[in-house]
C-alpha cells in the first residue's frame, strides 16, 4: 500500500493510511516531536525505530491542548509493548514533553504493511528477511511463504519452524548458503 508520503512528511517512505503527523503544529505533534520518536529502537530488532515499524499511530495536540502518542502493538500480548511504552515515555519526557498522553491504539491492528521502506531494507541488511505480502485472511499465515534468503539473495529456503527467535518471526534456513534466518512474519 503506497500512501501519499508527502502529507506525513516522508516522501520517500511507506506509511499507514492510519499514521496521522499534525504538520501544522511548529511544536508537539511536529517534526520535532517525530524525530525523538525515530529515535526510539523496538527492543526486539533494534536496528529499527518504532515509527519504521509503523506502531507509531499519530503524534498531535488533543483539544485539551496536551501531546497525545497513539501506540499500536504488532500483536496482542507482544512481550515488547511494555519496554517500548517505557522508552517512548522516558524519550518524550528528555525532550520536554512531560504531559505527553500516551493512548494504547488496538483498532484497526497493527498490519506488517505499515513498516516503512527504510524499515524492510534494515531489516534484510540485519539478517531477517522483511515480510513478503499482506494477507487479508488469517488462514493465509499457516504454511510457508516463499522466501528469499536476506544474505544471499537465493530463493532456495525452507521454513524450520513457525517460530524465530520471538513469536512475530518465523525461523527458515538457505538451501544454497547453509545460513539460518528470520522472517518477519506478514501479519
């Protein structure tokens, strides 16, 4: 899903449709309140930012005048969700944005469509293969997707199990270079 970049201020990057920036605000909710938000990494693939992840909902001004940051977790029960809420709060709080309200977003779920380019390019250069497609039915994540090797390129892999190293990966294994791997599931 390509979405009009240039509305969030990314016209190069993919983002959600559901990804709302208050561009009009010089202060919360504007490019300074994104950039400590890029800055903070998921603990999990610490080579990408919660906004390259796309479980940054929106960051503006509520009527009542504070900063609102709408959080969404990849999954129900993501064992990350509390540590990123953690570093969002204390990253915020560093930069002056003390009052921030941090809202917990659930509907419509996160979606492994929302990862940004940027995000699916580290996440091959750090050794996990990035999602290959969305599914529109949950029964399409059961059996193994196609999937190219993120060090090698081959598209020689099996999957060894539903399972990686946290419950949103899947563990595969190149045919042709011999090396394990992640997948980062399409969810």
């Amino acid at each position: 899903m390509r979405c009009a970049g240039a509305q969030f201020g990314h016209d190069d990057e993919r983002m959600s449709v559901n990804t709302q920036r208050d561009v009009n605000a010089d202060d919360a909710g504007g490019p300074a309140v994104w950039r400590v938000l890029e800055d903070v990494m998921d603990p999990e693939i610490p080579v990408l930012s919660i906004v390259e992840l796309g479980i940054v909902r929106y960051a503006q001004r509520a009527s009542d005048g504070r900063l609102h940051v709408g959080l969404t977790p990849t999954y129900s029960g993501c064992p990350a969700t509390d540590v990123i809420r953690r570093s969002v709060r204390e990253a915020l709080d560093a930069a002056g944005y003390g009052d921030a309200v941090l809202d917990e977003v659930l509907s419509p779920p996160w979606s492994s469509e929302w990862l940004t380019e940027s995000g699916r390019r580290k996440l091959e250069s750090f050794g996990i293969a990035p999602p290959v497609k969305a599914v529109a039915n949950p029964r399409h994540l059961f059996g193994a997707p196609a999937v190219r090797c993120p060090r090698c390129s081959s598209s020689e892999t099996e999957r060894v199990s539903e399972f990686g190293s946290t419950p949103c990966k899947a563990h595969y294994r190149c045919k042709s270079c011999l090396e394990p791997f992640d997948y980062f599931k399409c969810i």
